[in-house]
C-alpha cells in the first residue's frame, strides 16, 4: 500500500515509463516516475507486453538507487512510492547516454575490427550515444559532445560539465562492479543518464538503472547472461522466451535487493591517556560518517603493558576484521608495541604538539626492525587509511562505494567551484 499522493500533470511519457508532476512535493519539485509492464528493444523495434515487468524494474531501479544515494552519488531518486513508482527530484534531461565498458562486447566488437570479446579496459571506456531513436541513437565523440553546447535547463554542458559527469559515471560503474561482484556476478559494460535538477540547477544520475541498463554476466561468462541482452538475441518471440526473460529479471531484481550490504569490520582506537580523548573522538567521528564501527579503549604501552596486551588479544579472539589506530603523545610506544605483537594493521595517529611535535613524531616512525605499523599525522587521514583497509575485504562493498564516492565528489566539487569562478 502506498500513501496517498496528489497526482499532477503528466510531464512525459516514454515507451517503458510515464513521468507525472508532483505539485504538492516541497515547491513541486518532484516528480513520479511510473514504470510500464512492457520491454522493448532495438529504439522500439521490438517491443512486448510483460505482466510484472513494471514491478520487477521499479524493484530493481530503487534498490539500486538505494545503495547509491547511501554511498553518497548525487541522484535524483527520493523514495518509493508503490510496487511499480518511485519519486524523483524533477530535472531536465541530458539527452546523452553514458556508456561504461569494462569488458569489449556488443556493438563495440562491430565498432572496433580486431578487438576481441573479453578485452578488458582499464580503468572503464566512456561512450556517448546522443538519444535519438529514429537514427538509432548514433555515437557522439568528446569533441561533439562539447561543441553541441546542449543548453539543459539553463546550465550548458561543456568541457567542465562534462568532466563532472565522467567521473560520477565512472564511479557509479565501479561501485555497482564491485557490487555484483560479492555475488560472483560480473558487470560488463552500464548505459545511465543525468539530468540537471530543476530548483538547484546540480548535475544528478536520473532516468532509471535496471536489467535494460547493462550487462550482467553470472561467473563472468556470457552464457550466463541475465540482462535483457537475452530478449535482443531471441530470433523470434515466444511465450517460453519471454518467460525466460522474465525470470531473469526478477532474479536480478532479488539479487539487487542484497546489494546494500551492511559494513563489517572495525577499528579500535587505543589512547595512551584520557587526556588524547578530543584527538580520537576527531578519528572516530570520520569512521562514523563512514558507517565503520568504532570501540575505543585508554591503555598505555609503558604504564600498563599487561593490560594493553590483554585488550589486543580480545580483538585478536574473534573473526571480525580490525584495524588498531594507536594514539599516544610525547614517546609513542603504544603503537611499535602493538605491531610487535599482532598481525592486525596498527596505524599510530599521535597528537600533535606545538611545543614538541616534531620530536615526539620520531618516536612513531623510528621503529625497531622487523615492525610493520605506519603513522599519519591527520585524523582524518588516519580514519580513512583505516576505513580503506576495511574496504579491501571484498565483501565491504558498500564502505568501498562509499569511500570511492567521497574521493570522486572532491573532484567534482572543485570543478562546479571552477566553473562558479569562471
Ligand atoms: N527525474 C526526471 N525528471 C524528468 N524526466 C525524467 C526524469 N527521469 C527520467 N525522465 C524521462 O522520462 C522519460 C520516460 O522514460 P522512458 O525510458 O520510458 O523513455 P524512452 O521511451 O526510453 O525514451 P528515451 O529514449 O527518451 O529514454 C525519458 O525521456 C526520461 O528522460
Ligand atoms: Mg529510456
């Protein structure tokens, strides 16, 4: 069941979805999107009624949305509202499709003589395809892209706009890779679109992101195939073959619901004294932000090396990934002590002090042979050093998205900072 809801006037419809306005939304700023039970391909050529398919792509789009709007992408997705709708930010749409390869198949084999399936680029292709149905939607290089000077909503794409939406696209492909890739699932190459929000005038991923959008590959081989790559094969529709189809969409649309995963792991904070408790609630608050687990703990190296010991061998005792950031001022032996006696990775993070600073630095990177433990100065720096670490355990799929989100959205910050003093 969903909450009533002020339906307003319909703003487009397409062959697979129906866009209505939201007029008592905050300043009537959104809009619902409806799907339609219905597949199509080849710019409309083919196209079939499917009973449930609406469901099955809205479950899909949202779950996808979900996990990206939590990892930090900017989108214009706001909720669900039903079975077969979901609410969105409105925006005026960027008619380009922005295509991402990490594997060469498909049209690309066509494009490209002599390129083999499989070939993997690094880091992703990006490929613009200007929308346009009745000529089948043709390729656009960088260099037409810039010089068509698409004027969406007030905002003209260019150069700097451009750059914006190639680092969000490359990004948005790495973290649904990633993704997938926990469920033995490989994604071989994504087509998404952006648009520029009405009331903020911010480039945002919109449209959807479905079983239409790219090809997913179950152990990497496309016999495998479960995208709608399966429906553009068929020499003829048949009721079994759109069957099929249909199952593999709601396969999909299950498989997407689990691809928010919760974070594991944790990084224990131990403090030389209470008085470091500022300096690590610093650390602390950045893991958090991140979504990463943090215990903290005030134990000394010199004055209580028993109860130091005992407090590592607790985060020893059990299977959880841990990363130890020590904190200790003046002589730093809480860290070298640590990584003298543990596998887990020890970050020292001393407090700096004006008086003092650079000679208590020593004690933290003049180690004994044979220790492993590194040092950063900045909290922040600390934090996120740690929070990577947790990030390479494959299953931390969505602290990996975050994390790559936060690092791409710097980016895109100073050029929208850029472009604001141009
Ligand atoms: N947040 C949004 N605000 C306004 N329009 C949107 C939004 N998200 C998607 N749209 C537009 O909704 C329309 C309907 O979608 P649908 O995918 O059914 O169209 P389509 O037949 O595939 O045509 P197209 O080739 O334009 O995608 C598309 O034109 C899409 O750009
Ligand atoms: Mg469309």
């Amino acid at each position: 069941m969903s909450d009533p809801i002020n339906i307003g006037e319909k703003v487009i419809e397409g062959k697979t979805k129906i866009v209505f306005k939201l007029p008592d939304s905050p300043n009537g700023g959104h809009v619902l999107i409806r799907s339609k039970d219905r597949i199509t391909a080849g710019d409309g050529a083919r196209a079939n009624e499917m009973i449930g398919k609406a469901e099955i792509s809205t479950s899909t789009a949202t779950s996808i949305f979900g996990l990206l709007n939590e990892c930090g992408v900017p989108t214009h997705y706001v909720r669900r509202h039903s079975a077969k709708e979901f609410i969105a930010l409105h925006c005026h749409m960027i008619p380009i499709e922005f295509v991402t390869r990490r594997v060469a198949t498909g049209s690309f084999l066509r494009r490209h003589p002599g390129v083999k399936e499989g070939y993997r680029f690094c880091p992703p292709l990006l490929e613009y395809f200007f929308k346009d149905d009745a000529n089948h939607d043709p390729q656009w290089s960088y260099e037409q892209l810039v010089e068509a000077k698409l004027d969406i909503g007030g905002v003209v794409i260019g150069a700097n706009e451009i750059a914006q939406i190639n680092h969000m696209t490359a990004c948005i492909f790495e973290i649904l890779e990633r993704a997938w890739s926990v469920t033995d699932c490989s994604l071989i190459d994504m087509k998404i679109e952006f648009g520029v929000v009405n009331a903020t005038k911010e480039i945002v991923l919109a449209d959807i992101i479905d079983n239409d959008s790219w090809r997913l590959w179950p152990s990497g081989d496309r016999r495998l195939q479960k995208d709608k790559q399966v429906y553009r094969d068929m020499k003829e529709i048949t009721a079994e073959g759109l069957a099929v189809v249909k199952k593999n969409f709601e396969w999909v649309a299950e498989q997407a619901k689990k691809l928010s995963r919760p974070i594991t792991g944790r990084v224990a904070i131990l403090m030389g004294s209470a008085k470091d408790a500022g300096h690590v609630s610093a650390i602390a608050k950045v893991l958090q932000s991140l979504g990463v687990h943090v215990e903290q703990h005030v134990c000394s190296a010199h004055k209580g090396t028993v109860d130091t010991l005992k407090v590592l061998a607790r985060y020893e005792g059990d299977d959880v990934s841990t990363v130890l950031i020590a904190v200790a001022g003046r002589s730093n032996g809480l860290g070298p002590v640590l990584a003298g006696n543990t596998i887990l990775p020890v970050i020292n993070c001393p407090p700096w002090s004006e008086s003092a600073g650079s000679l208590d630095a020593w004690s933290s990177l003049r180690l004994p042979s044979g220790l492993g433990c590194s040092t950063v100065l900045s909290t922040d720096g600390a934090a996120l050093c740690a929070a990577q670490m947790l990030a390479s355990n494959k299953e931390n799929s969505t602290l990996w998205g975050r994390l790559r989100a936060r690092q791409v959205m710097m980016k895109v910050s100073l050029l929208q900072d850029d472009a604001k003093i141009q």
